[in-house]
C-alpha cells in the first residue's frame, strides 16, 4: 500500500486530497500545525477508510519544522510515494502595507518549504524509480498580483523544471494551479471575497479529482477547471501593462488559492 504525505492537510484543497486519496486506500502522513485537529482527521480518516495515518506537527515558517517533515521524507524504511505541497496563506494588503517579517515568512513557506521537501521526497523516490509530487501553487502565479502572485509564480517554474530534470526517472512532478476555492484560506487571511463572482469559484473535492487524473497522465501543470484555462489563455494574449493595471484594481488581497 502506498503512502501519500500531505501539508496543510486539516482544511481546504489539503482536506480534500487527504479525503480523497483515504478513499484510494493511500497510508497517509498529515503535516499541520495544529495537532488537536491532526489527530481528529487522522481518527475520522482511519475509521472511515481502514488506513493507517500518522500525523507530524510542523511550522513550515520555521527551519525546525521544514527539518521534521524533510526527515519524515527522506525515511528509506517508511517510503513516501506521493507528496502534496499544499500548506500556504495569503497577506491583507498591498505590497508595503504587509510587514517584512509576513512577507518573509510566506517565501519560507511557499518557497524554501516547497524546494526543501520537494529535494527531499524526489531523492528517495529516485532512488526507487517511482513517485510523484504534487506542489499546490494558484493561477495567480500568471498575473502581476505582488509578492503572493510572485511566490506562487516560482513554484510553477520550479516545478516544471525539476520535472524536466527527472524525466525518465518514474518521477512525476506537477504544479497544481486551482483558481479560487472555497475553503478556510481568505478567511484565515482576513480577506473579503464578497467581491468574487459566484462562477469562479470552484469545488475543492473536483479540483483534487482532476489534479490527480492529470498527475496519472504526467502533466507538468494543472489548471483544474475549463473556466480558468480560458482565462488564462486570455491572460497570455493580454498586454502586461493592462493586465497590471486590472489586477492592482482588483487588489492583491484576493489571490486565488
């Protein structure tokens, strides 16, 4: 039986891929930073599908916490075969409203986390011949939307590139770019979505479904749902000073995740 480790896993897409690959029959590892709801999901996890869980609770703002999650990855005895990279938050406001020290910590989280894990599980599964990682960005990594956008931006090119570089190895690589979702992560940021259109707003347990067909089909890239790879396509075409000059009306603070 294989076993998935997922961070971010007590809420939104994180939940969603740990409910779903559960109901695969995948063992899971379920890294967050709050252990009272870890060891709640692990129990309803377990009891409801018959698989062995294991929780790790990790800061992945901190050296310590990326160190534990890292070391859990690298256990040749106690393989990890698929990998989420889904743990991430957003910032209220503009770039110069945030304090330095937020901003730094969502790069640690979204950057350093991402490289330092995805280093990690990729050595061990190349070693076997076989896995896969699943690095959770947002189609806000294709639009000028400040230091989150940006952030998100390098875990796509990131992702891509490595899954280059271990092409032909039996590992997969994916970046997985959902648009907007409904699930804790505005809230926790304090962020107003009464803006967002009903339409773009997407299903958490649909995107997984999708993310894990095209992961099956080593897709590099993920956009899960037909209405954003078109906006996306129309983003392509669209001058960047427009679409910069769109996207600072909208405000950062409504970042896809």
């Amino acid at each position: 039986m294989t076993t998935a480790l997922i961070t971010g896993s007590t809420a939104g897409i994180g939940a969603a891929f740990a409910r779903r690959l559960a109901a695969d029959g995948h063992n899971l590892v379920l890294v967050a930073r709050d252990t009272k709801r870890l060891r709640e999901q692990a129990t309803e996890l377990h009891d409801r599908h018959g698989v062995e869980v294991e929780v790790v609770t990790a800061d992945l703002a901190t050296d310590d916490g990326i160190e534990t999650v890292a070391a859990r990855l690298s256990d040749r005895r106690n393989p990890v075969d698929l990998l989420i990279n889904n743990a991430g938050f957003g910032n209220k406001g503009h770039y110069l409203d945030v304090p330095m020290a937020d901003e730094l910590k969502m790069l640690k989280v979204h950057c350093e986390a991402v490289l330092r894990l995805t280093s990690a599980a990729t050595e061990a599964m190349r070693e076997r011949g076989r896995g896969g990682v699943v690095n959770v960005a947002s189609v806000a990594a294709f639009v000028p939307r400040g230091t989150y956008g940006a952030s998100k931006a390098w875990v796509v090119q990131f992702t891509q590139g490595a899954a280059k570089d271990l092409a032909g190895s039996g590992v997969r690589l994916m970046a997985l770019c959902p648009g907007f979702v409904r699930t804790e992560f505005h809230q926790r940021a304090g962020m107003g979505t009464d803006n967002i259109p009903g339409w773009m707003w997407l299903d958490a347990d649909k995107l997984v479904a999708t993310a894990l067909g095209d992961l099956a089909r080593g897709k590099p890239l993920s956009i899960p749902d037909p209405r954003y790879k078109a906006l996306m396509g129309l983003v392509k075409v669209t001058p960047r000073g427009l679409l910069g000059g769109i996207t600072s009306r909208t405000g950062r603070k409504y970042g896809p995740q």
